[in-house]
C-alpha cells in the first residue's frame, strides 16, 4: 500500500497530512485506512499531546475519492471511526484542522471532526451533497448545527453553497484566519500551546466540553464531579500549584 498519509511528530505535537495533491487530497479506502491509523498513533504515544491534521498543496480535502469508488466499490469507512477514517471518531488528544483552499463536502466533514479549525482567507468551507442527490451524513448535517446557528446551518445543507473563511470566522465555525500558506504553521503553534499545558486536565477538559452538550442543566454538575475529582487529586494538580509558587515552568509527569 502506498503511503498516502504522514505522520510527524515533534515537540509535543503529531502533524498528520493528506498528502494527494494530485487528486485534490480526495479520500480513498486505503488513505481513510491511514487517517484511522495516524488517530491510533495519536492516542496511543505518550510524547503525542496535540495533533494537527492538514492536506498537502493548495486545496484541504474534496472528500470522498469518487473516482476510486466507481472503480472499486470501495467506500472510504473504517471500522470504530467511520467515514474517511476519522468522522464517527477522531482522537481523545486535542486535534486542529489546519485548512488551505476547499474543504467540502467530505472535506468539510474532516475539518468538523476537529476540535479547533485555522484557516487560510482564501479557504471555503462547503456541504454541496444536496446538489449531488445525496446528504452530509458523515457529520455534516449532525455537527454543523452544533457549531453554527441553526438557520445558518439549514442554509447551508440544503443550499449546497459554500462560506469563505471571513463568514466561517464571524459564525464561529472557524477559530482563526491566517494568511494563505501558513494555516499549519499557525495551527502547529496552537497546537504546541495546548501541549503545553497539563495533559490530563487538557483531556478531561475536552472530553467535558464535548459530553456537556449532551447533559441536562440539573445533572451536569454531578455527571462531570469524577471527572474533575480525578484531575484535582492528580500529581500534576499538585505540580502546577507547587510551579506557580515557585514561579517556575511545571514539569508535567501526566498522572
């Protein structure tokens, strides 16, 4: 199998990168199979606190390899994360979307698996499926409305008209507009920030973050008390007390 998705890691921080310039970074079977294993990676290294996941050349991702299916009726799913490798299931870690050119369709669907996007200002962000006969059922439809307002969001998926990346800021789809060309650069340096950090308050506080959406306003202090009473009895609670005392950098241990 030839390699089609790469995997660096340096300081903290794993960058994934699509590398299909030649077909516009579409995703076939074998490459959601290494998205899906470049998530593994992630989850499984200890010195991996952060990842960012981009596309090589000018456009992020077309989705979906549709010359590749008709050839070989190969949906790109992975078992235990989904379409693309990655959309029913990305990675505990923090993951930043790092967004050149075109993100639609399945694209889009990518990016929205992410926890944080940084986009370059030429980027647009798209779920044309309807204009195709089809639905954004790779996470489309489901997380769009989570992220953007509802109507927005209903414009959106059953229009098929895209965004650029001023609009995907102003509805908070994006976390930040770069200059063309530097969206990895910029989301690697988010990225090394976050790894900074204590990684099992930066876990547990992702992990909060997206269960709450789904908890009732009377139970969600009592469903998240576990969870902060692990990281409040952690070393590393104690160690960044200590370090903010002494004025000096904590020396994180993750435990």
């Amino acid at each position: 199998m030839s390699r089609t998705v790469t995997v660096e890691v340096e300081n903290g921080v794993a960058v994934i990168t699509i590398d299909r310039p030649d077909v516009r970074n579409a995703i076939d079977l074998p490459t959601a199979q290494q998205i899906a294993a470049a998530l593994d990676e992630v989850d499984q290294r200890e010195d991996v606190l952060a990842a960012v996941l981009t596309g090589a050349g000018p456009v992020f991702s077309a989705g979906m390899d549709l010359k590749a299916f008709s050839a070989t009726g190969e949906r790109p799913l992975v078992e235990g994360r989904g379409a693309f490798g990655i959309c029913e299931r990305a990675t505990e870690k923090p993951l930043i979307a790092a967004v050149e050119g075109k993100a639609l369709g399945g694209g889009m669907e990518i990016a929205l698996a992410c926890d944080l996007i940084i986009a370059s200002e030429d980027s647009q962000f798209g779920l044309p499926e309807v204009k195709r006969g089809l639905v954004a059922a790779a996470g489309g439809v489901l997380r769009l409305p989570r992220l953007i307002p509802n109507a927005i969001a209903l414009e959106m998926v059953m229009t098929g008209e895209p965004v650029d990346a001023a609009r995907a800021h102003s509805l908070g789809l994006v976390n930040r507009v770069v200059e063309p060309g530097t969206a990895r650069d910029r989301a690697v340096e988010v990225a090394r920030a976050i790894a900074s950090n204590a990684p099992m308050a930066v876990r547990t506080a992702k992990f909060l973050v997206k269960s709450a959406q789904d908890w009732s306003a009377t139970k969600m202090f009592d469903l998240q008390r576990s969870h902060v009473d692990r990281v409040r009895s952690s070393a590393d609670a104690a160690e960044g007390s200590r370090a903010f005392v002494e004025k000096r950098p904590p020396a994180w241990t993750n435990a």
